[in-house]
C-alpha cells in the first residue's frame, strides 16, 4: 500500500538537515499496528494525516535509514576515505562510471552522493575534468568543533573567572524562550593552549535543561557535557564582529588594552530549534581565515 505523507521538520543525523518534506513510502508490517487515518482535503490538495504522536519516530527513521539509505551510505563510505587519507588533497576522484560499479548502484544515485559531498565541503568538480578532493580545511570548517577538538594534542586548560545561576532577564527568557522566574548558569572562563590565552568566553545556559550542571565542568569541553546527557546539538549560529579589548579583557587575554579582537557570538542549538547555549567569545587573536571552493 503507498501513501504519501506531508512530514514537517524531520530530522536525519546522517545528513544533519532539518526541513519540510514530502516524500512517497510503502506502508510496512511496523507501521500497520498505527494504521493511518483517512486523506483529508484542503482545498485542491489532499494530504494523508497520520497519528504522528505514536509513530512518528518510526516515519524518520524509514526516511534516514530507508529512503535515503543508497546514496547517503555512499557518501559516507567516501567520507570516511577522505578522512582516513585514502585520497590525497586535490587528487582526482574516480569517475562516475568506476564508482556505479564500485557500489553496483545507478548513476543517478552516484550523482546524488557527489552532490552531497560537495555540500559538505570534501569536493569539489571542475568543469569536463571531474571531481576533486579538498584538503581538510575546507571541510572541517563547516563541522561544529569546539576548542578540546581542535586542540587535542595540545595542553589546553581553564581558568574559571565566575560561575553563578541567575535569574533570566526579560531580554534572556525571550533569546531562550524561557518562563518568567527561570534560572540560567551564567559563567565566564579562559581557555588557554599551552598556558597561553586564546579565548575569553561568557556564557548562558538553561538550568531547566541542564539540571546538574557545575562548575567542575567549566574545566573540560562543556559539549562533551552537554552530549554525554543525551542531548544531540544540531548547529551553532555564529556572528563574527571586531571589538576592541577593554582593560579586563586585555588582562585575561595578555593583550594591549583598546587593541583590536575577534568576538564570536554563538547560539548552540539542539533539535527542533532548542537554544541550549549563548556564548560569547572574545579570541585574543584578530584574524579570520575563510576558505572557498567553486
């Protein structure tokens, strides 16, 4: 039996996107203990409505696993190619004929694969020559990495500056969507590498959500936190804007005072659009590095 079923915001941690799609499915065993309620028209279009509340979960599931199934396992295997060193930076890829045998799959499911590892940023195609394979800078500036990632080798370490739970400000419980009288962890931290500052951050977090939350966590990764309650961090919303270092600042950061700096704002966000944290970061560093590939 197929159906075809309006799904808003589904989620798919394979290809970390979140969007409304329509897409056609065949009912299975599984889905037929919730059987599906009768089309319902709305004006000229007729939608299928099902019970989303107990089966739901089950619908993204078959999308990630099933639907897509094909040319997202391609990709990843290529993906984990990539990373391993398997291709080297800027060598060529093999063609689109070599790979449908490869993976015994059509050609239009190997496009679709291509497609999405260029949109990731690990290729990129020159026109009558083929694909090619970016060195790792291109890529890993898309992924959602925090300093105990980029630093892994390195000493990195934290100097606590204040840690206290505060009462949400108007401007605060409307950024997180919060109740009146709820609280937030308000902290302020340096991140050093090799005893050395690079960052300065102040951050705000939830106490509804993260309900054992303290201090002896500002001294490791606060994602790493954050992900070992289960929670899945779906992106950070950065705005990058230039400052200039005001004399508390210029002495955690061992900077000139009024001399010039990067500041980041970030907005972390778990799944469906929950705000889980407001940072801001000051870098003792003023450069901004940005790759691009056509």
């Amino acid at each position: 039996m197929s159906m075809i079923i309006l799904l808003k915001r589904i989620f798919c941690p394979i290809t970390n996107f979140e969007k409304t799609k329509t897409l056609n499915f065949t009912m299975t065993g599984s889905f037929l203990q919730n059987p599906i309620q009768p089309a319902k028209k709305s004006g000229s279009r007729k939608y299928v409505i099902g019970k989303f509340e107990t089966f739901g979960w089950r619908i993204k599931k078959f999308h990630c696993e099933v639907i897509m199934s094909k040319y997202v396992d391609i990709a990843q295997q290529l993906i984990t190619m990539i990373e391993a060193g398997e291709y080297r930076p800027w060598g060529l890829l093999e063609g689109e004929l070599y790979l449908t045998r490869l993976f015994s799959v059509s050609r239009v499911t190997i496009r679709k694969a291509l497609s999405l590892l260029k949109d990731k940023g690990y290729i990129h195609s020159r026109q009558g020559s083929g694909y090619y394979v970016n060195p790792s800078e291109f890529y890993k500036e898309q992924h959602l990495t925090t300093l105990s990632d980029r630093y892994a080798n390195m000493n990195l370490s934290s100097v606590v500056l204040s840690f206290d739970v505060i009462d949400a400000s108007e401007e605060m419980r409307k950024l997180f969507q919060l109740f009146e009288n709820s609280k937030l962890y308000h902290y302020r931290r340096t991140r050093l590498v090799d005893d050395v500052p690079v960052t300065l951050e102040e951050t705000w977090m939830p106490v509804s959500l993260f309900d054992d939350f303290s201090e002896s966590e500002l001294y490791g990764s606060v994602m790493k936190y954050i992900e070992n309650r289960n929670f899945v961090i779906s992106h950070d919303f950065k705005k990058v804007q230039a400052v200039a270092l005001n004399s508390e600042s210029a002495r955690h950061l061992r900077k000139e005072e009024h001399s010039l700096s990067l500041q980041i704002i970030h907005k972390v966000y778990l799944l469906k659009s929950v705000l889980a944290q407001y940072t801001i970061e000051t870098q003792a560093d003023n450069q901004l590095n940005a790759l691009s590939v056509r």
